[in-house]
C-alpha cells in the first residue's frame, strides 16, 4: 500500500477506501503452540494480556499490535471481521477469553471458503445496519496464500500477512 492512495505491486490501496477488514485467525490474527485452533479445547485462562491456555498447555497469542490495530480501525469507523476455517465453538470461546470479540462484525468460523464468508459478513452488515459494502472496500489479510486468489477474483484487497505486510504495526502504518 502507498499513501498516496495508489495500488502498491500487491495490490492494495491506502488512503482510507476500506470499509471493513476480514482477518484469517490462525497463524495470523494470533499464533498458536499446536495445529489450528479447533484442537484447543476450553476451559481457558488468560496468562497475559494477549496469550491464553487451556488445561493441557496448549496456548493462543494475539500477534503483536492487534489490539491497538482494531482500536484504530474503530475509531476510523471500521468494520472488523473474521474468516476462519475452523470449528465455531472453541474458537468464539477464544475470542471472548482474549477479549477481542467485541471489536467483531458478524464473525464468520466455518469451514468454507473465505470469499464466500466475506459475502455472508457483507450481507449480515447491510441487513443489520443498511450500509452496503463493495468487494473493492474490503481488506483481507491471511497468511495462506492459497486464500488470496479468490478473493481477489471476487473483487476484494487481500494481502499475505508475513509476505505482504510483517505485523500489524506496519499496517495501521499503511492505513493512516
């Protein structure tokens, strides 16, 4: 991304055109000590302010500067979002014990693909708040990059986290 709102080589663009930000969770939104996070099951305990742990010592870590990341996006009037291939139950049990549920617009956890669970969150949007919402205002940031082609053929921005962009820091660099 560049400031100057023009399309960088990756093919995203700055300068404020997005409306709402879908993020991939494992390997990107947080880290985690074994597989995905359908395997860890609850109960959970907070360790820190962005790792928790499950009885088994299996941990989930927020990548640094997510926090601070949806703060910003909020404050800009931002929808956050999530598409995760994983099981809905210990991963919205995840959510809430890290406490970032509640930056999040209509979360999508199934398994099915990511484009398709960008329509359901654009049209979860519009029926609840009537605000529509173009695939060219959405910004979708995982770290396969398998994900990435289909949502760009759908009309979407989306960027490899660790490839495209390293953290979220830079990010919210590239979106002031």
């Amino acid at each position: 991304m560049r400031r100057n709102g023009t399309k960088s080589p990756n093919g995203a663009k700055g300068n404020g055109r997005y409306r709402l930000f879908v993020f991939d969770l494992d390997e990107t939104l947080w880290t985690l000590s074994d597989g995905i996070t359908s395997v860890m099951a609850p109960p959970f305990r907070r360790t820190s302010r962005d790792r928790v742990e499950n009885d088994h010592g299996f941990w989930v870590e927020l990548q640094p500067g997510v926090r601070e990341l949806f703060e910003f996006l909020k404050r800009k009037g931002g929808y956050i979002s999530i598409a995760s291939r994983n099981d809905p139950g210990p991963t919205l049990a995840l959510l809430e014990a890290l406490e970032i549920a509640r930056y999040l617009d209509f979360p999508q956890i199934a398994w099915r693909p990511k484009e398709r669970s960008i329509g359901r969150i654009i049209a979860q949007i519009r029926k609840r708040d009537g605000v529509s919402i173009k695939p060219e205002e959405v910004l979708f940031i995982d770290d396969w990059p398998e994900n990435i082609p289909p949502v760009r053929r759908w009309g979407a921005t989306a960027i490899i986290f660790g490839q495209d962009i390293q953290s979220y820091d830079e990010l919210m660099r590239l979106l002031r």
